[in-house]
C-alpha cells in the first residue's frame, strides 16, 4: 500500500555508420551495459537465488531452463537518493536475461525497489499511410536486414516498483539516466572496431561460484 509503479521509456537513433551486429552483442554483454553507467563501482557473478525449499528461484520459467537467465551483484552509488537521506552507495541483485533483439536487466534493490530495463535495438517502420514507428526484428529478420544505415534506434523502457517516498526521485533519475545511457552506448560502439558479420547467438553460460 506504500509502493507505487511506474514505466518510462525512451528511444535515441543510432548514427548510420555503427554496425547493429556490433550494438546486439554489446547488449548480450552485462558487465558492459551496467557499466555504461557512471555511478556503478563495479559487479560479479553470483549463483542463482533459491526459494526456501532449495530450488533455484526462476527455474521454472523458459530463460532460466534454457541457462540463458544470469545473476550478479552490483554495487553503486544510487545517487537518485539525496545524501541527507541516504548516503555510501548501495549493493543489489540483477538478473540479465539476453534477447535476440537486446537484453532485459531485472534490479532487486533494499528498500522494496524493482526495477525491469529493457534495452531494444529497434528498426523504424515507416507505413504507406500514418506515422512512422519503431519495430521490433526478430532472429529471422535479422538475417535478412541491412546492418548499417539510418533507421536504427537503441530503446530503453524501464518499469519500475518503489516506496512513494522516493518515488519523484526515481522518476526524474529513470528520465535523465536513459538520455546518459543511450549516449554512453553510443560512444562505446564508436570506440570499438566492426567485428565480423556474424550473428550473434545466446549460449548458455553456467553462473560462476561465490
């Protein structure tokens, strides 16, 4: 009763000289997406969570079956909170699940606050008639689309659970840091060199031991 939930999102166009191949596996790769961030002090892998009668938690859902669902501890400096209320940094769990088209970051933090990021690569569709949109490709799109040029965007669409007393922090922080990651993003594809044209696939990855 003391919760609130809200969802913001927002896209940024991706300059037409950076390769999607490139942007894709970039986002199948946690330590450097949570990085992107300047707050983040730093993250490790951690074994999976398990309920109280030994099971690992999120097993019976189709991602962690596969071994594609992965879990980490990251420590930050949560600077959505003002110092007077809160200070030191904060550690939380996020679990990473890879996506064909991107990635989705789920954030357990103290205090109640959740946090599901989902970061997209989309492709503006632009219809005979009416307003272009932004569309999701899926695998076998991919396979046939052209990898560069205009059109492509990077989205972020973040839906996020908190105390109502942090609750205008946490919107105003969700607003600004989305503008920030995309634009971090952005410079780390142009700081990379083009790798090959291979697509990239989501393997499975076993959870390192603390």
């Amino acid at each position: 009763m003391f919760d609130t939930t809200f969802s913001h999102a927002s896209a940024t166009a991706l300059p037409p000289n950076l390769n999607i191949d490139q942007a894709l596996k970039t986002l199948h790769d946690f330590e450097t997406v949570i990085r992107l961030s300047p707050d983040c002090r730093g993250c490790r892998p951690v074994p999976p969570p398990q309920t109280k009668n030994g099971k690992i938690n999120g097993a019976g859902n189709g991602a962690a079956a596969q071994g594609q669902l992965q879990y980490y501890e990251v420590e930050d400096d949560l600077p959505f909170i003002p110092k007077k209320l809160w200070s030191g940094g904060v550690k939380y769990t996020a679990d990473f699940l890879p996506t064909e088209d991107g990635c989705d970051i789920t954030i357990h933090a103290p205090g109640g606050f959740t946090s599901t990021n989902h970061w997209r690569i989309l492709r503006e569709h632009i219809p005979e008639d009416g307003a272009p949109t932004l569309k999701r490709l899926k695998s076998k799109d991919l396979a046939h689309a052209d990898m560069t040029g205009d059109g492509w965007y990077v989205e972020i669409v973040s839906d996020a659970k908190c105390s109502k007393t942090f609750a205008g922090f946490v919107k105003g922080f969700l607003k600004n840091s989305h503008a920030q990651l995309q634009r971090a993003f952005i410079e780390r594809l142009k700081a990379r060199p083009v790798m090959g044209s291979k697509r990239p696939t989501l393997g499975r990855r076993r959870s390192s031991e603390l």
